[in-house]
C-alpha cells in the first residue's frame, strides 16, 4: 500500500491521501491490579473514541466505519466488539463497526485497511480504535484448543512469547545486564516525558460512577538497575528475560481518525501527518520479537526511504531482548527511537498498542519539528507490521 500525493479516486473525484487526524488513548494501567481492572473494555474503549470524537469537529455520521482492533475477541471483548462500541459511543446506528485480530498489530491493521478503504475511493473518514483488558479476558482466551496435528507438526506456532524472547536474546547474544539498562531507559524516558506534560494530550480520562481514572499506572519512576538485578527470570530457570524486561499484562484502549486529504480540507482539520505506505511481514513464530526487521525493510524499499532519512521510530517494546536485536539489526539511532518511552514503561495492552505507538509517531513528528516517521511491531505467530508517516 503506497499514497501517491495527488492522486483522484475514479469513483469520487476526490483527493485519495490518507490522514490521521488526531489521536487519544486511555491511561494504560496494570491488569488485574491496576485502576483500569474493573472496568469493562466496551467501556473504555468507547469513552476513548467518544472523546475523540467530541474534540474533533467531525459529524458523527460522516464515519464510513469504526475498526476496531482487539487480540482476544470473546467474552466482554466479543460478539463483535467494533459495532457494539458504535452504539456505546454516541454514533449514530447508520455507522457500521467490525473487529480485526491480528494479536498485537490488531489496531495497526485496522489503520492500513482505513487507509486501503481510502485509497480505493470506498470511503472518507474512519475511526481507528484497539483495546484490551487483560484482567477480564486472559491471554490466548478461555477455550484454548490448538489444533492437535499443528501442535505436533509445528508446535512454534503455539509458542509462549516469554519464550521468544529468550530465544532471541540468546541468538543475538543479549545480555540480561543490556535489557535491564533498556528497560530502565524505557522508564526514565517515559518518567521525563511526564513530568514535561508529553503525554497530556493524548490521554482520554476513563470513568465510572465512582471512579476517574486520569493518569497512566504502569510507568515506574523508582525502577532501578539494582531493583532489577534482584528479580527472578520469568520463562526459564537458567534465562535472562524478567518481568522488568517484559511489557506488563496491560489494560486499556487507544483511537485515531484517519480520513482523506480531501474530507480533511473540506471539513477544516488539521492532519497530523500523512500514511505513506504500510506491510506486513512474516517470520520464524519461534523469534516473533524480531519480526519488525523484516516489516521496516520491506516498507522503505517499497517507498524508497533510507532509514537515517527517518526522524521517529515507534518500535512497540514487547520485551527488551526483542527491540535492542531490532534497533542492532536495523542500525537504528536510539536517540530516534521512542523518544517518550514505549511499552516496557508505558503499558502493552495488545489490541490497543498499534494504534498506540502510531499515534505517538504522528504527534512526535510535529513536536519535533521531524518529516518522517515509522512505528513497527512484533506479532506473535511469528509477524511484523510497520506503518510509514510523513509530516504535511
């Protein structure tokens, strides 16, 4: 998928370039501990897209659809979640919703198939959303049944992801020491970001009738090297990966508006940046965590970036194994890398974290001053997924 500056759908006559508009999210809190446990996920992601909706001068049945993007679609988070949320968000019923799962990327994907729609002159305007609670639906469900000839013919596909990041630390020789200063970073990037007020505008306040929840809670100012060489590793007696090195099980929900330039101009918005293009990629299931390699270099030789020419990397932090072999393998400057903090320190609530960081990339391209921007992530099944900005 590529834009072409310029170029006019046969079907509209219209300017085809997709945009995002603007972005929110949740606080992203702790799973079943932190402030966001109780609440239901149709909840917070519909209180998430309402509030962008209503900061947003866009009528509310101008939306051509609401995707949503979530990696375990059952239960609270089921019975097709993206059309329920229409309803629990104020749109009226005319405004279609579905529900993508593509495990992590789930949100990503939901922007690429906006920006598709737009490119193809099938629509105009979109809502974009992922959420997850992972407090209320566990990880891999509540029917987990792997295929019985799978699991013996090519049991990695049902590899646990703390696995994986082990494998890759090991191949690529990741010393436990070098994740833990990566995830100590993470925090203090995150910790600077707060305290700067980086995170304001972007953060949507969740309530109900007794709470309001306004601020992120996985974030972990008091983190230190010595604090975490104490902790025990988490998948493997003899590994290096620990739960400070790992993204925590995470609550939360995030959204953006992507329309085209043309509906953009026509309804006086101001874009945040430009979708260039976006892949996907496949890998070994076994070191899923590097999955972003293979994704962020498909991407820029499909549009002819070099990647130093790339101002912001939004690169999701599943575990610190996996983003320091990405950020090695692709030669990417750390300074450009999440710039904020990413999901060690912020949260990892799955189906929420592509529209997340894609967001984060788009907003990080105007505060500085930068043109071009990726955000990329690791997809368990053995997966990458990248999305290309570029400042208008």
């Amino acid at each position: 998928m590529g834009i072409v500056n310029g170029y006019v759908s046969p079907l509209t006559g219209k300017a085809m370039g997709a945009v995002i508009v603007d972005w929110a999210r949740s606080p992203f809190h702790r799973a079943h501990k932190g402030d966001l446990h109780s609440f239901r996920p149709d909840d917070i992601a519909s209180q998430v897209i309402s509030g962008l909706a209503n900061r947003n001068d866009i009528e509310a049945s101008n939306y051509d659809d609401l995707i949503l993007g979530c990696a375990y679609p059952e239960a609270e988070q089921g019975y097709n979640l993206g059309r329920l949320v229409t309803a629990l968000s104020g749109f009226p019923n005319t405004v279609p919703g579905m529900t993508i799962n593509r495990l992590c990327g789930s949100s990503m994907h939901a922007i690429l198939s906006a920006a598709s729609s737009i490119e193809s002159g099938w629509g105009d305007c979109y809502m974009c959303a992922g959420v997850e609670s992972m407090s209320r639906v566990k990880r891999r469900g509540f029917n987990w049944s792997p295929n019985p000839t799978l699991n013996v013919d090519w049991p990695q596909a049902y590899v646990e992801m703390g696995e994986t990041a082990e494998n890759v630390a090991e191949k690529w020789a990741i010393t436990r020491e070098e994740q833990e200063k990566f995830a100590l970073s993470s925090h203090m990037k995150s910790v600077s970001a707060l305290e700067q007020g980086n995170f304001v505008d972007e953060l949507i306040e969740i309530h109900s009738n007794s709470q309001i929840i306004k601020s992120d809670g996985c974030i972990r100012p008091e983190t230190t090297m010595e604090t975490m060489s104490g902790l025990r590793p988490v998948f493997s007696d003899s590994g290096t990966v620990t739960a400070a090195t790992s993204s925590p099980l995470t609550d939360g929900a995030a959204a953006l508006i992507v329309c085209s330039e043309d509906f953009a101009s026509s309804n006086n918005l101001s874009p945040l940046a430009r979708i260039v293009s976006g892949v996907v990629t496949g890998c070994k299931p076994e070191l899923m965590g590097i999955g972003p390699v293979s994704a962020t270099r498909k991407l820029v030789d499909n549009i002819g970036w070099d990647l130093d020419s790339v101002d912001v990397v939004e690169l999701n932090e599943a575990f610190s194994s996996q983003s320091l072999a990405v950020i090695s393998e692709l030669n990417l400057d750390p300074g450009r890398v999440n710039i904020d903090g990413g999901a060690i320190s912020v949260g990892h609530p799955l189906g929420a974290s592509g529209a997340r960081i894609t967001g984060k990339a788009a907003s990080l391209l105007n505060r500085t001053d930068g043109t071009r921007a990726i955000a990329t992530m690791c997809i368990g099944g053995g997966m990458g997924m990248a999305i290309a900005l570029e400042k208008i």
